[in-house]
C-alpha cells in the first residue's frame, strides 16, 4: 500500500478503513486492549478532517485572487506542487 498523497486519495483511504473498521470482526482467541489502534482511527479521520479544511481554505484563497505561488509557500512547496494537490477536482 502507498501512502495517500492528494485529497482524494487520502479521504478515500479515511472512508475505506472507516469502513474496515465497521465490519471487523475480532476474533475472541486473540482480542487485545484497542486504545492504540482507536487512536489511529482518530489520526485518520482528524488527518481527513485537516484535509478538509485545507481544501476549503486553499478554495477561498483562491477565490480571493491568491496566487498558487503565494499559497504554496505556506504548504511548504511551489506554487504548482500546490496546484497539483489542491487544485480543481
């Protein structure tokens, strides 16, 4: 498996291990103490989350003539790597 780079790719990788998550079912034999794998279930969703907003705000940035330049120095790449990632789906 790779790791999800763009945002479609990381929301779908959320939904599909939500949903692995939902149909799981554990064998008894060899049940564990879950709190560390919930607390990877909280980072993937809050990481969706994040992605989310980022997409939203990097939208409205847009909207308001920011240029990809300006808004890929806060994503910590150029301008078009910013593109690339945020731009229209």
């Amino acid at each position: 498996m790779t790791v999800p780079r763009k945002l479609e790719e990381i929301l779908e990788h959320a939904d599909e291990l939500t949903k692995r998550f939902e149909e799981l079912e554990p064998d008894p034999n060899q049940m564990k103490d879950a709190t560390t794998l919930r607390a990877v279930i909280r980072a993937v969703e809050a990481r969706a989350d994040a992605e989310r907003s980022l997409a939203e705000a990097v939208a409205a940035a847009r909207a308001d003539g920011f240029a990809w330049s300006a808004i890929g120095i806060f994503l910590g790449t150029s301008g078009e790597a910013a593109r690339q990632r945020c731009g229209r789906r």
